[in-house]
C-alpha cells in the first residue's frame, strides 16, 4: 500500500502524502495488534495567518479516525461560543459558531486530551491553536484632510483603505471597480484604484472657490475578503478662494517700457467677464484704453493699452475684489491698487569711470549707461574722446541701453569724452545736449 502512496505522490503533493502516509501507518499498526498510537491534529484550515470570514468554518483534519462526542466535548475557546460541529468523513471535523464569527476577534482555540479516536485512544496533549477572523473595512487616511482650508481649485481627492477593496486586475478589467466617493456639491470627474486600497478621483474642472465640499463614502462597500465598511465615512475640506499669484509690472517698479502690457496671473481660472470689468489701469485718475486677452485655462489676463504709454509718467494699477473665479460666486480674496513708473526722458544715467574719477586702474575702456531703451544705430559719431587726441577705440553695443568704448587707457592719462546730443531712444525721442565727462 505505501508504494502506491508512493506513486501517487508526484499527483497530490509532498503534504498531503504525509497526511496520507500517517494515516495508513496508525491503520497499518491498529490491524497488526501493536500499540495504537495516540491522535494527531494534522492540519487547521484556514492556515495561521489566514483570515477566517464570518461564514467559514473551521476545518480540523486529524490523522486517523475519531470518536466525534469525545472530540467535540475537548473543544474550548475563549471568546467562548455555542458552535456548531459537522464532520465530513471520521477525521474531518468542521465548527463554526451557531451566529458565524465575531469580527475582528481572535480566538483561543484548545482541544483538550480528552479528545479520543474511535479505538479511545486520547490525545497525548492539548493541541492549540487560534482563529482570527475578518476584520472591518476603515478609511485610513484622506487627501485633502478633514477641515482642511485653502485647499487648490485643482485639487485631487484622494483616500486611502486600511484592507485591499479591489483585486490585482489587468487595465482591461477597471470598468467594473467600485466609485467609492459621494461629493457634495456635486463634482464631476474621473477615479481610479492607484492600487487594490488606494483610490483618487480628478474632477474634470476645477473645484469652486472659496466652497466647503463633504464628500462620503457609504457604509458597505467591501474589500476584496467581504469586509465592509461598517459606517458612512464622512469629511470636509474648503477650497481657496482665488488669489492674485503675479502682477507685471510689479508694484513700484520704474523704468517700465511704453508698450509693456499688464499681466495679471490667478490662483485659478477666473471668470472672464467679472474680473476684466474689475480691471483698471489709470493716467490722472482716468481709464487707459485697451484690450483684453487669456490664456486658455483663464488664469492669466494681459491687458494691451491701444497706445504707448507717456514718458516718464505714473500709472495706477487697480483690481476690484468683485472678480469671480470661473465656477461658483467665490470672488477675490482681496483686490490690489498700486503704481509704477514708465521710462525717463532719454539721457545717460551714468558712465564708468564715473565723471572727475581719479586713480583708474589702467587698462581698461569706458562704459556708457543710457536712462532708457536706445535706438543704437543713432550712436553714430555720437562719441568723441576729446583728449588724448588720437586715441583709437571701438565701439562695443551691449543690449539698448549700454555702449562700451573699447580701448586700453594708460597710466596718469587724464581722458575727456563727450557724447554728443541727438540720439534717440527707441520711441524717437531724443537727447537734447552733449555730456562731457573726464576721469585720470
């Protein structure tokens, strides 16, 4: 018989050929007249680690034939309950209690030696084990957290399970996967399982400003095991309000260009209609004409002025609160008003070597800075290096508004140069004298 066993083995297993190979040796020895030995507990089903679901019973296999009264008489646990036995042949036995599990429990389970086979032979010693059963579903974590505030109009929503609710499935198969989130107000968008516990949903547009959201996930969604969510999850977040991010020109700033636009970037998208209608830009308290454009997400607003802007003139630069984000009423959380400064008259803003230096490490040329964006194809002839006369030099154009003399100056050399009137800036105007200066 143990060669067929044997055979067999390559079929049903390393483990359950042991079981079998038990079996028939305590069978062998019975029908032989030798000394019976005592009953083995050879395997609990489900196996440690397992989790037990609150219908399943528990399966003892033992490694010969029972006396099922003795067996379950020996059976105690702790938390105790009444249970229900059922044997599916001599050395299987099944018990579950008579209500099913508790969940989340752990059990202490001890078969006592008066547990007998059917020849009444106990078990050497008590066999323990323990049963832990289902737990409960929870939320372990959301994003954004409960109360929170100032939450981004782009936000995703994302929560996290402490138990796996979805399989392992291949992408083919995501269509039939739970949606667990409820909002309200009421979002649209799209979820995901980022993995078997992990969802996150992304609305398809922004998020209202300035709105409290409570979002819930119902009581009885389940994990891949059956374990349900015992309660509705509930929590809230509020989302920002819409925010100016950056404003160009920026506040005080001087030297701006005639032709700069204004540029007004948002926290979110704003609402087209309301925030061009809380937009002004003002000379001596009047509107400057202009034109409105968007970026395509509507976060960012450039105003044109039709017109170049005055020389060396102050503009104030105003955005009411009115302005609305593009969904809901939620409207600036505080509006601005500041001035800047446009470019000066052209003239030379100052040279290096700076006029009456003395000690100038030689060597090196001379550098003139204008006021204001430069025409340079006007430089022209606009440079005379008065004394030393004859000095050859270079002129190098750095940008509009910067000309380098490129010549080597000489120690204990007193240098003389004019620039002479008639240059323009790059809007026509023109330096109206010479400026003469000197250095050694």
């Amino acid at each position: 018989m143990n060669e067929i066993l044997v055979a067999w083995g390559t079929r049903i297993g390393v483990a359950a050929l042991a079981v079998m190979l038990l079996a028939a040796t305590t069978q062998s020895l019975a029908q032989g007249g030798a000394e019976l030995l005592p009953p083995q507990v050879i395997a609990v089903q489900p196996y440690p680690g397992e989790e037990v679901l609150a219908g399943q019973p528990v399966t003892l296999i033992f490694d010969q034939a029972m006396d099922a009264a003795s067996v379950e008489a020996a059976w105690q646990m702790e938390p105790a309950a009444s249970l229900e036995f059922t044997w599916a042949d001599a050395r299987t036995l099944r018990a579950i209690p008579a209500g099913g599990w508790q969940r989340a429990t752990r059990y202490a389970v001890t078969l006592g030696t008066g547990a007998q086979s059917a020849d009444g032979v106990a078990l050497a010693e008590p066999h323990k084990f323990f049963v832990q059963t289902i737990g409960r579903l929870e939320v372990a974590a959301v994003i954004p957290a409960d109360s929170a505030e100032g939450v981004a109009a782009d936000a995703t929503i994302t929560v996290s399970f402490n138990r796996p609710v979805v399989p392992l499935i291949s992408t083919g198969e995501l269509e039939g996967l739970p949606d667990p989130l409820q909002f309200e107000p009421a979002v649209e968008g799209r979820g995901e399982w980022i993995n078997t516990s992990i969802y996150q949903f992304t609305p398809s547009k922004p998020l209202t400003g300035g709105t409290t959201y409570t979002v819930r996930i119902p009581a009885g969604l389940s994990d891949v095991l059956g374990a349900t969510l015992d309660e509705t999850f509930t929590w809230q977040f509020k989302t920002l309000a819409p925010e100016v991010l950056n404003v160009s020109p920026y506040s005080n700033q001087s030297n701006v260009r005639l032709e700069a636009p204004v540029i007004i970037e948002f926290s979110q998208p704003m609402d087209r209609a309301s925030t061009e209608a809380a937009f002004a830009l003002l000379f001596s308290g009047e509107r400057v004409a202009g034109k409105f454009t968007w970026s395509d997400d509507s976060r960012r607003l450039t105003f044109q002025p039709d017109a170049l802007l005055r020389l060396e003139a102050s503009y104030l630069i105003t955005l009411a609160p009115a302005a609305r984000a593009i969904a809901g009423e939620a409207t600036l959380k505080e509006g601005l008003s500041y001035a800047f400064g446009t470019v000066p008259t052209p003239g030379i803003a100052y040279t290096d070597p700076p006029n009456g230096a003395r000690d100038v490490y030689p060597g090196g040329g001379v550098s003139i800075v204008f006021k204001s964006p430069m025409n340079t194809e006007t430089f022209a002839d606009k440079v005379e290096i008065v004394s030393p006369e004859g000095v050859a030099w270079k002129p190098v154009v750095s940008g509009d508004q910067s000309l380098y003399l490129d010549f080597a100056t000489q120690q204990e050399t007193t240098y003389t140069i004019r620039f002479k009137r008639g240059a323009q800036d790059v809007y026509g105007n023109t330096i109206e004298t010479d400026t003469t200066f000197s250095f050694i």
